[in-house]
C-alpha cells in the first residue's frame, strides 16, 4: 500500500463457499448449518471484547451492539480488562445465559478452548473476530483483515517514508542506507506474526543488499514481540534501544511499529531521549487511533494502518444473522487461516494506508471521524 490515491473499503474478492465446503454455497443459500430450527427473533448474542485500553475495541464493540440490536437481537456485550481469566468467565457466562451464536475477540487465542467446546456442546456457533481463536475446531468462522498484507503495508510506508522506495513502493536507486529498528505485536494474538512476517518479508531484500540495518541486531520476532500490545512495555525497550544501541551518535531513521499504541510509545521514548518532533524517525503504525492520526498531522508518526471496523462489525453481524436463519455466512479466503486444528471459514477486507497526504480523504470523507474528532 502507498500514497496513490485510494478507496476506503475494499473488500477482498473471492467465492462465497460453504462452511463444509460446497461450491456455491455463499451468503444466503440453505445449507443446514447454523440454528435453522425454531423462531431467533429476540436471540441473545454474546460479544467478547479484549479491552478498553484501545480506543478500536470500543468502536468495534459498540458498532457490533448496535447493529444486532438493529435487527431485534438481544446483545450481551463483555470487555475483559486485557485479563485472560475475566474474558474466560464472561464467555463462559454467555453460554450459560443461553446464547445463540459468540463473536469472539480473544486476548489469547488459546485460551478459551473450554469455551469453545461448551458451546459447540450448547449447539452455539463462533465467530472469531480480528484475532483468530486457535487450537480449537469448534471455531465456525473468522472475520478480519488481510494481517498479512497489514504488514507488507506497514513495510513499505517504512520504506516510502526513508527515501529507499517510491510512492509505488518501488526501490529508490542510489537512496542513502538507512538505520531501523522493529517492533512486533503480543506473541498471544495470532494476527501480531502475520503483521512482523508481511512486514519483514517487505524489508527482507533491502536487508539484504545493505540499503537498511536494524542497528541493535534485533530482527526475531521474540526479540520484537510487545506483551498485550502494550505501550508502557514497548517504550521501555525503544529507551534501552537507545541506551545501548543510539547513545554513542548512531542515527536511528525509522522504527516498525505495528500498532499505534505502540508507536505513541516509542515516539515517546525518542523525545524523552531527546529527539525533537522534526527530527523524529519515521514510525509506523496500525488501526488509526485519533491520538495516532492527530500524531500524524502533527508530524511525528508518519503513517498509519486504517483498517475500517465498521466493515468487521457489519460483516459479523451479517455472518450471526445467517447463521440464524439457516444459511451460511459468506466467506472469501477459505485456505489462509489455519487455527492448528482446522483451517476457518474468513472473511477478509482489505487495508489502506494512511499518511499526513490522505488522511482527510481515507478519515474523514469517509465518515470515520470528523474535523473536530482529529483537532
């Protein structure tokens, strides 16, 4: 993804097939999966959250309740403190309190696998929302966006960003090497390796040809990782990055970030080290937080990764009405997203980059946020 112009809300092209894997069973067609027997009207949905902490996850959660609420749906709306054991409680309170279908946001996509089996005992379908539940079969479908391509987006802002690639994306001939360091997502959330593998795989020739050096050596995603995502976590390690890498005049141009929580961080690090806002390396980011995009405008971070979350909120609420009316949910990447155990049933929409140049276009003309949302 780069500065061309771009629509907002493209979606990932491809059949629709069925959760069993028939041709032309797309959204719609009677398949016999889901609750097909008796009056829903009325039915109690359970949405689990991962946390507050992010200002994403109350949008998605609030555009989800309103949309089921819309079409006559009780909703059971749940956030977990970013605490595992709250998140294992509150779903499993759903099922006890008779839920029909669970859209799940997980904080570990492991750790719900009781839940999981005790709704598929209950008869109650899955959806998996953004971080995909792992380890489990009685996963019925995901909805997110394309994590991979996340992170091949997240690449080449940085690249575009440093000189060494164009707005295409193509490499810069004769661009000065550069000095970077990266950050990854929490190794609990399975979207976090798609975003560093896209990514890398991004940087990976550049790396490779001396046009870019991650000076502290850095470059496994164990060693990138940030716990929960959590900004306090990754600005303590930008500040021993600096400490032990930067600290003897070595110039830092631009940090991977995966997630604009993360990158307040390390912007924060850097200016208490010192650096000053039109000196900054360029810092990447994701899901176009208001702090974040307010950071871009401002000149500090320099791109972000808008992924529309009333596109994930409309999809499963469009998904949780099928399955509730005996038809399958309409899927589009039926091959990618293996769980461990089965590979789920996606739908997948794609994501735009967003930068100083088109964040009124992608943001606000959009209807995301406003003016005075960004002031």
């Amino acid at each position: 993804m780069n500065k061309k112009k771009l629509l907002v809300g493209i979606v990932a092209a491809g059949l629709a097939v069925s959760l069993a894997g028939c041709a032309g069973g797309g959204r719609g067609a009677d398949s016999g999966s889901g609750d097909s027997g008796g009056d829903n009207s009325g039915a109690l949905i359970g949405v689990a959250m991962p946390t507050k902490v992010s200002e994403r996850w109350i949008k998605d959660g609030d555009a989800v309740k309103s949309a089921l609420e819309k079409k006559g749906y009780k909703v059971d709306l749940e956030y977990a403190d970013n605490k595992i054991p709250q998140q294992v409680q509150q779903v499993s309170n759903m099922i006890t309190k008779g839920a029909k279908v669970l859209i799940v946001a997980s904080i570990d996509g492991g750790s719900l696998s009781d839940q999981l089996d005790s709704a598929a005992a209950a008869g109650i379908k899955v959806i998996s929302y953004d971080r995909l539940l792992t380890g489990n079969e009685n996963v019925d479908y995901y909805v997110s966006f394309d994590n991979y391509k996340v992170g091949v987006d997240q690449g080449t802002s940085l690249l575009t960003g440093l000189g060494l690639a164009d707005a295409d994306g193509a490499k810069v001939d004769g661009a000065e090497p550069k000095t970077i360091e990266v950050f990854a997502g929490s190794p609990d959330d399975n979207n976090a390796q798609f975003f560093f593998n896209g990514a890398m795989d991004t940087l990976k020739p550049y790396i490779e040809d001396g046009s870019l050096t991650i000076g502290s050596g850095q470059d496994q995603f164990t060693q990138a990782a940030t716990q929960q995502w959590d900004p306090a976590t990754a600005k303590a390690r930008m500040q021993n990055l600096v400490a032990s890498t930067y600290s003897g005049g070595t110039k830092l141009d631009g940090v991977l970030s995966p997630y604009d929580g993360i990158s307040i961080g390390i912007i924060s690090a850097l200016e208490g080290a010192g650096y000053s806002d039109d000196a900054l390396p360029i810092v990447t980011g994701q899901d176009a937080e208001a702090a974040s995009v307010k950071s871009i405008i401002a000149g500090q971070q320099y791109s972000t990764i808008y992924k529309d979350t009333r596109q994930l909120a409309d999809q499963s609420v469009v998904m949780a009405d099928d399955i509730l009316n005996g038809k399958t949910p309409e899927t589009n990447d039926d091959k990618t997203y293996d769980n461990k155990v089965k590979v789920v049933p996606t739908y997948l929409f794609q994501p735009v980059t967003v930068t100083k140049d088109n964040y009124k276009e992608v943001l606000i003309d959009s209807g995301y946020y406003t003016e005075a949302d960004l002031k």
